[in-house]
C-alpha cells in the first residue's frame, strides 16, 4: 500500500499568513504516460463531511477560493493558503488515487494563532 | 445540487450485520462510479470500497473484504454497503463519496460526499 506522510500533524498560523502543509508518499504517484499526479487535498471542518479543494495535486475545484494552491510532483507535495481565514480553520488530508487502495495522509489541523 | 444522504447507521454487537443505504440526488446516479469511506471518531479517513457505474467494476480494502459489500440499484439511485462480522474496530461515520470522474473504474478522487452515518460496535 501506499503510504502518505503528512506534515506537520498541526499548525497555528496568523490571520493573513501563509499556511503550508506538506504530504509525502512511499511511492511516486506521478503517472509517466500522461504526466499527472494522482494527488488530491480535502478539506474538513468540525462535524462536517471532507470537502475536495485540488485534483491532479495543482487543480482546484471549482469554487475553491483562488487562496488556497497545490503543488509538487512524484513523491513531495503541498498544500499552501497564502492568506489564511477564520473560515479555513480545519483538518487538511492529502490523498493519493495512484492505486488502491486509495489512502489519505493522517490530517494536519490548521489553527489561527 | 449534488446530494448524497446515508442511512442504516446504529448500534450493534460484535459479529452483527448492518446494510448501510446512500441516496443521491441532483445528478446522473447512473453516470457516476461511488464509494464509501469511513471515519473512526478522532481518526483519519479510510476508503473501504468502490463500485463502477454499470457495477461491472468493485473493488475492496483489505480490512473489509469477504465482510463488506458494495452494490447499487440505478433505478433507485442508491447505493448500499452490506456489513457482516461487524468489529470493534469498524465503529466510524460511514460516507457514501461520489467519483470525481463520473464513470471510471476507480482510482479517483471524490467530489462530492455525504453528511455520514454512525456505525457504533461494541458489546
């Protein structure tokens, strides 16, 4: 199986700053025959169901607020809010659909400090 | 707008069964491939099983397969998980999670989730 890392297991960050989570897999999840990542990010705030932000490890989903961003590539990727809100408060997982069986990181919660 | 409610969630003993129903609406159910994932309280998220759109195509976790099963009635636009020789350890909010690519054979990401029902096992 696939194992995803994340990192850190928590954050607090200031209203306005950049929040960065990291998410690191045990294999690379990059596809070679159409060169795309098979890396996605959610999003779960208290009591609710986890909500998709990023596709693809760079594509956001449609109504995701252009703060928030993806990136990496293989086996090392990130999720970053470059401003971060009260409203992002929340556990942030990283998941990878390389194969099955699909798994997710363990979560890194994101606090205001 | 996509909704996908679940039900069937409760109380058990060991080694009961349990058959977990999710009802979507505001899309084309028959076009779309489906999962369920759970989530243990406190804990991460862990996908359990998938079903294509046309239930050619299933596939299972190893913690559930052989105990678990995944099915669908695209008439009813529902989908459902049977749970056999329930554990302990299976105690979690079961989601029904829709496949971010419509009709697939898996390996996707979800876009669209429900709220969960509670599976709670315990003697």
């Amino acid at each position: 199986d696939i194992v995803m890392t994340q990192s850190p297991d928590s954050l607090a960050v200031s209203l306005g700053e950049r929040a960065t989570i990291n998410c690191k897999s045990t294999q690379n999840v990059l596809y070679s025959s159409n060169n795309k990542n098979y890396l996605a990010w959610y999003q779960q705030k208290p009591g609710q169901p986890p909500k998709l932000l990023i596709y693809w490890a760079s594509t956001r989903e449609s109504g995701v607020p252009d703060r928030f961003s993806g990136g990496g590539s293989g086996t090392d990727f990130a999720l970053t809010i470059s401003s971060l809100q009260a409203e992002d408060v929340a556990v942030y997982y990283c998941q990878q659909y390389y194969t099955t069986p699909l798994t997710f990181g363990q979560g890194t919660k994101v606090e205001i400090k | 707008e996509v909704q996908l409610v679940e039900s069937g969630g409760g109380s058990v003993q060991p080694g009961e069964s349990l058959r977990l129903s999710c009802t979507a609406s505001g899309f084309s159910f028959t076009g779309s491939s489906m999962n369920w994932v759970r989530q243990a309280p406190g804990k991460g998220l862990e996908w359990l099983a998938f079903i294509s759109s046309t239930s050619d195509t299933i596939d299972y976790a190893d913690s559930v397969k052989g105990r678990f099963t995944i099915s669908r009635d695209n008439a009813r636009d529902s989908l459902y998980l049977q749970m056999n020789s329930l554990r302990v350890d299976d105690t979690a909010v079961y989601y029904c999670a829709r496949d971010g690519r419509g009709v697939s054979n898996g390996n996707n990401w979800f876009d669209s989730w429900g709220q969960g029902t509670l599976v709670t096992v315990s003697s």
